[in-house]
C-alpha cells in the first residue's frame, strides 16, 4: 500500500513552499497570513485530503508567550549600538511584562539569516523585535518570506509594509540646527553615522534644510559620515577639524560619538563649548554626567522599547500593521 504523500503539516510545507509555522498559521485562520498563501495551503491539504490531528495542532500552535530581541553580537569593548540596545532593552521588557509576555536576547550575525528559521519553526518565540543597524534590510527580507511576525526599530523602506517605531529623524536634525543657530553658531558641521541608514539622511535633510531656511550654506567640508563607534566618531571630529578648522559646532547623530568627538576637540586645543558648540542625539543616560553635561536631542529611548513591544503583541493578535514615530525634543545642557 502507498504512503500518502501528505501526512503531516511538514509535507504540506513543502508542497506549498513555505514553512510549517505559515500553514499552522493557515489551519487556525492567522490574520497575518494572505489570502494567496491561505488558498494555496488549503488547497494542498484538500487535494491530499488532509486531516488535522486537533491535539497535535493545538501543541504546535501553542504560543511561547515570548518575543525574541534580535540584536548585533556585542562587542569585547562596550561600543555606542551596546549602550543604545540595553536602554532600549529595558523599555521592551517593561512593555512584554505588561502584555504577559517574556523576552529572549538574540545576537545574530548581521550577514546571516537562518535564525529566522532557527526560532519560528521550532517554537521558540512568538514573533521578533529586530534592531540590527547592518544589513537590517537583508534581515527584513528573510522575516517577510518567512511570514513571521516582527516589528523594527527605524524606518521602513517606501512601500514597505512593515510594523515600525522610529523617532522623528527630521525633526531632530532641524532642532540641534535651530539651537546652534540661535546661539549665534555661523560654521556648523555635521557629523554622521552609516550613510546606508534612512534615519542618518533624514537627520541630515532636517539639519541641512534649518540651515538653508536661515541663508546659510551647506558647505561639504563641513559634513562626513562614519560607522557607529567612538573611534570612528574620534576620527570623523579630527577629519572635519583639518578639512573646516575655524568651524564653531558640530552636530553629532548619537551621544557616544558626540563624546569622541568632545574629547578630540579638546585634544587639538579647543573649548567646548567656547570655540566648539556640540550638539549629540539619543538622550542616553550618560549625556548628563559627561564634562560638560551634553546637550542633546531626545528620542525617549524607554517609551520606544513599550511600543516596540506594544505593537508587536498588538500585531499578533490583529495583523494590523502600525509605524509610529516618536516625538523629539531639544534637551539643552552646557556643551551647546
């Protein structure tokens, strides 16, 4: 006698050529399926007169009640992307608390994507939170294919349909502009992070079109673009310094490197913020206690890791997808 060729949620898998965790889905009517997928599951199953063993569903489609944290692998020596994942880390676990759920820390490497795999179809978790900065879009491909359910940190590419909260990148370039400006600064340099990052440029559109707004050039030797680390934020500040050395501020896209970038000012001779006017982002704990205390542009770094976590639950249940953007605000201290 012949073994029918479909047996299990398996066989239908890859007869369908999507995972076993997308036809669960399908069986029990998941709105974050599409309908193409639904029908051709279905049809599968139908054809090959499918039966579902309930018991055996119901155990697979048991939910974790856990969301994985996808991150960078952390370095040996602390960096900036380290320090910005453990404030945000808190905000995420306080928001899966509330919903009754727990969270697991994944570091991945930023070229592979069999995690995605690694974690859905064994169970494991219920959905991601991803915030990776390299080759995030190469992760959000491999999440989509997979069907799994996820949410990021930054901002989606145009007509990506893809759950999100990011803070308002324009509006806070145009803030850390507007003060510098306002305190009389006539030779304001950018300072930036990766330049393949959306959140870096619209940053930077905010900051350049404040300028422009006021009669003032965007000169280019006044602007460069650096990985995220404080060495690179070191180097950057030396470069705009020998490219622009009367500039009289610098407006840097994260605090650590806003730091670096204090300590090489002072370095070469110069006052901060007497000669030198520095303006950082991120608002992260340690912004306050720096010397001088940094002046800042605040994303409310614990509120973004609640609706990172919010959204994401809120999307298991309903499949409805949301991108929020945090409000900004000016945080002026004495570096600026």
């Amino acid at each position: 006698m012949n073994k029918k060729p479909v047996q299990t949620i398996a066989d239908i898998a890859r007869l369908a050529n999507v995972s076993k965790s997308t036809v669960s889905r399908v069986l029990s009517d998941s709105p974050l399926i599409g309908e193409a997928t639904k029908e051709r599951v279905r049809a599968i199953a139908e054809q090959n007169h499918f039966l579902v063993n309930v018991q055996a569903r119901q155990l697979s489609l048991k939910q974790s009640r856990t969301i994985a944290f996808v991150v960078h692998p952390f370095n040996n020596d602390f960096s900036i992307a380290d320090l910005f994942v453990l404030e945000v880390m808190g905000g995420i676990s306080n928001g899966l608390s509330a919903e009754g759920y727990d969270m697991l820390v994944v570091q991945v490497d930023p070229q592979e994507t069999g995690w995605v795999h690694q974690y859905l179809d064994s169970g494991r978790v219920d959905g991601f939170i991803l915030l990776t900065s390299s080759y995030r879009q190469r992760h959000i491909q491999a999440l989509q294919e997979m069907e799994a359910p996820f949410i990021v940190w930054g901002v989606p590419q145009p007509g990506q349909a893809v759950p999100s909260v990011s803070g308002d990148n324009v509006q806070g370039g145009k803030l850390a502009a507007e003060h510098l400006l306002k305190s009389g600064r006539k030779r304001i340099a950018f300072l930036g992070g990766p330049t393949d990052e959306p959140e870096i440029q619209l940053r930077f559109n905010g900051f350049a079109g404040a300028l422009q707004e006021a009669g003032q050039v965007v000169d280019p030797d006044r602007i460069t673009y650096e990985p995220y680390s404080s060495t690179a934020g070191a180097a950057g500040m030396e470069r705009l310094l020998g490219q622009a050395p009367n500039l009289d501020a610098v407006f840097v896209v994260s605090d650590m490197m806003a730091l670096a970038a204090i300590q090489v000012i002072r370095r070469l001779g110069r006052r901060v913020p007497e000669d030198v006017a520095v303006v950082g982002y991120d608002d992260l704990s340690v912004a306050e206690l720096s010397q001088p205390p940094l002046t800042t542009i605040r994303q409310n770094i614990p509120l973004a890791g609640r609706l990172l976590a919010g959204n994401l639950v809120e999307y298991l249940r309903t499949g409805q997808v949301a991108n929020v953007s945090i409000p900004v605000e000016l945080i002026v201290r004495q570096s600026a």
